[in-house]
C-alpha cells in the first residue's frame, strides 16, 4: 500500500470535529468578523472548554483570567484560535488510537515539546503568527498515530530498532517513507495550510540550504525534542545541531534558554493535548 493510498484510509478513519471545519472556512472567509468565529466554538461546549483551558495556561500566562470565548478571540486573535483549535480537534480525533503499541504517553511529550520549542524559537525570531509553528510541531508525528490505526503490523516493525537500526531507516524499508512524510500528507489531505505541512514535509531534510526560515525552526524544535524526551531511541538523524543553529543566527545558549523555559510549562500544556485528558467530558 503506498502513501497516497494510505492517506485516503486514515482519511476515512479520522475526520476533523465538524466545529473545526467550519471555523477554518470562517476565518478564510475575509467577511467573518471576530463575533462569527467566537459564535462556532461556543456552539462547541468540548471546544470552547478546551480552548479556554488553553488560554488560560502556561502556554500564554496571561495576568488576568479569560473567562469568555470572544475575549480569547480578542487577546489570542482568529488566526491563533483557529491554530490552538485544530491542535486540540486533531487530538481528539486521534484519542481512539490503540495505546498498547507505542509509550503514547511518550509520544505526546516528544509532540508538545517540539511543539512549545517551535513557538518559543519563532517568538525568538520575532515571527508573527507562532502558533502556527505550535501545531507543525504537535502534528509533525501524527503519522505513526495514523499508521498504528490503519496498519498496525507495519507500525509494529518500525519499533524494532537498535543501535545499529534506526527508526528513520525502519519506516522506509518497511513503509517506502517516513512518519513524517506521512503526517504532511494526511495534514495537506485535511485543507490544511502550506504553512503548517510543509516544515514536516522537510523535517527530515539533510540540506539546510533547502530549507527556509519556518522549516529551519521547526527541525531545531525537532531535533531539541528528540534529545530532550527521546536520547535513548536511534532515530538515525545526522548531527548537524551547530549547523542549524548557525542557519538561524542562534546560539547554542538559545537552545538551552529554549529548553529550559518550555519544560518548565511541558508538563501542565501536555495535559491539555494528550488524548487520556480528553475523559473528563
């Protein structure tokens, strides 16, 4: 089975909350105003519940509380919303995946990591709009979530590393591609934006001259998750961390400021995202 057909199965196993697909066709629509997209969520009360824990989270620390959808809409604005909404719809979506395979516990603290280290280097970059990069990085694994679902044998075979086997190696001799391909096109799939997809479609770039400032980002946050969460796995990337840096004009103290101010709300973001906090509604 290749990837485009693999994508048309997950496609029919997993389908975004119908709230989610209507609030990106609001904010695509340039005569929606704010009143509009705050409408669609609260029609949501999972949605707006979560969207509120979010705001109100470490992820913003923010000084007062915000207690209504439309003064999240203010303060976050629509495009971000939109973003933080998607993040949490995806993980609900994927809540139904079978756990016993993969640490997914692991797993969704290696995804909120890259994703809160991809928001703090874009911040540190100066580029408006970071929670795009909070959800490149959340989803860019999404893909081996996908492949537990629809083909659990093969996500089986890609755990069988080693230190002389890596699991990049593994996903394409087993798969003919990798986790990360797989995740940028079952997100381009969804209508998503170029802008959250294409730095997963590049994470596993090897020439930095390719890539452009989103992707730069998004593979440091990558590769400072994979050593922060998972230094114990062979993931079989090439070191090229001085590099990167280098290629974003950042040092090796802004990878350690990064690391030490997104662990500090990792823990209390993952209860956000991770499906198993999902049971209390």
């Amino acid at each position: 089975m290749n990837l485009a057909q693999l994508v048309q199965q997950a496609e029919s196993v997993f389908v975004l909350p119908d709230s989610v697909t209507r609030l990106k066709a609001c904010i695509d629509d340039d005569s929606s105003s704010l009143d509009d997209v705050a409408e669609i969520i609260s029609f949501d009360p999972t949605l707006t519940s979560q969207l509120l824990k979010i705001a109100n989270s470490a992820l913003y620390n923010f000084t007062s509380p915000i207690e209504t959808v439309t003064k999240a809409v203010q303060v976050i604005g629509t495009r971000a919303t939109y973003d933080l909404a998607l993040s949490y719809g995806v993980s609900h979506t994927l809540k139904t995946v079978e756990t016993t395979i993969i640490d997914i516990d692991r797993f969704w603290e290696q995804s909120v990591s890259c994703a809160l280290l991809a928001k703090h280097l874009a911040e540190k970059k100066r580029i408006r709009e970071s929670e795009r990069f909070f959800v490149s990085g959340l989803l860019h694994n999404i893909g081996e979530l996908a492949m537990i679902k629809v083909a659990p044998d093969m996500a089986k075979r890609c755990l069988n590393t080693d230190k002389d086997t890596s699991s990049i190696y593994l996903q394409k001799e087993v798969m003919g591609f990798t986790y990360c391909d797989f995740s940028a096109a079952l997100i381009k799939d969804w209508g998503l934006p170029p802008s959250i997809y294409r730095p997963i479609a590049s994470l596993l770039e090897t020439d930095l001259s390719q890539l452009d400032t989103d992707a730069l980002i998004v593979k440091q946050a990558y590769l400072l998750a994979q050593d922060n969460v998972n230094a114990d796995i062979n993931v079989g990337y090439p070191p090229i961390g001085p590099a990167l840096l280098a290629a974003l004009k950042l040092t090796e103290d802004d990878a350690e400021e990064a690391l030490d101010e997104t662990n500090m709300q990792l823990i209390s973001v993952i209860q956000l995202f991770n499906p198993s906090a999902f049971n209390i509604f």
